[in-house]
C-alpha cells in the first residue's frame, strides 16, 4: 500500500537514492543516443545543450550567461559555441552591455537542428508506455527539483 504521508528523512533518503540509482543510468543512455545520431544531425550533447538552452529562450545570451544558467564551465560552453559557430548553428552578436562578451544568438540552421532532435526525442518518449497521468509526471518534477535544490544548496555551504 502506497502511503501519502511525508516520508522522515531517515527514510526520505534511501527512497531519493533509488531515484539517483534510476536517473544516472538513463541520463547516460539518452546521452548515448544523442551521440549516436550526432553524425547524422551534427549534435553532440553539449552543442545540443547550448542550442536547446538559446531555443527555450527565445534570445541572445553570452556564453557567461549560458554557462550558468546550464550548471557547466564557461570554458566548455565556449568550446560548444565554437562547435556550434563551426556548423553555422549559432551567429555572435554585438553586445551593448559589453564589447568583449558578445550574445550568442541561434541561427535558422539551429533552430531546425535542435526542433529535429527534439521531435524524434518525443516521438520516442510518446512510447514510454505505462499508462502515465500528468499527475505522475508533476510530482516527478516536482521531486527532482526538490532534489536538485537539495544538492545546490549542499554544493553553496560546502568550503
């Protein structure tokens, strides 16, 4: 029987563990796919990042302002960007704010890059199965950002 009560923390944990122990293996799995279709639409996981972050957006952001919003080193997102300049995914931008950061804006090339991507991403998630209820998939939202929040806040009082 499925208890509705708050769980205590002494057992809240080894609950959240199960979703660790589930989350990592698909994470990489999905990571895997990207790659493997990355010959056929130029993405890696990480361009791809860069892309869907521009697209959700809707505009221009610095390569500072990407890094942080994606969690990632500025370093790696200017790899990315540079990757995605290369195929024409992205364009650089002129910055008002400051000369020597410009916006990376997504290109029409992008855009249709990462639209594709995600098509084929939900047309294979539309066969999850399981008979799920939008009800089921807001508390697991809903738990991984708990989660997620749990370990940032670990992460800002760790020395």
């Amino acid at each position: 029987m499925v208890d509705n009560l708050p769980l205590s923390p002494d057992r809240l944990g080894p609950r959240l563990a199960e979703v660790y122990a589930v989350l990592g293996p698909l994470y990489r799995r999905v990571a895997r796919l990207v790659e493997h279709d990355s010959p056929r639409n130029g993405l890696s996981i990480g361009v791809r990042a860069v892309l869907e972050r521009l697209e959700m957006t809707g505009t221009a952001e610095t390569v500072p302002q990407i890094a942080r919003a994606l969690e990632l080193s500025r370093q790696f997102v200017q790899r990315m960007v540079n990757d995605a300049l290369a195929q024409d995914f992205v364009a650089l931008e002129p910055n008002p704010a400051h000369r020597r950061s410009p916006l990376v804006a997504l290109t029409d090339a992008g855009r249709a890059a990462i639209n594709a991507v995600q098509r084929r991403e939900h047309e294979a998630m539309g066969r999850v199965g399981g008979d799920l209820t939008d009800a089921e998939i807001d508390t697991t939202l809903r738990v991984l950002r708990h989660m997620l929040a749990a370990v940032r806040d670990t992460e800002e009082r760790s020395p």
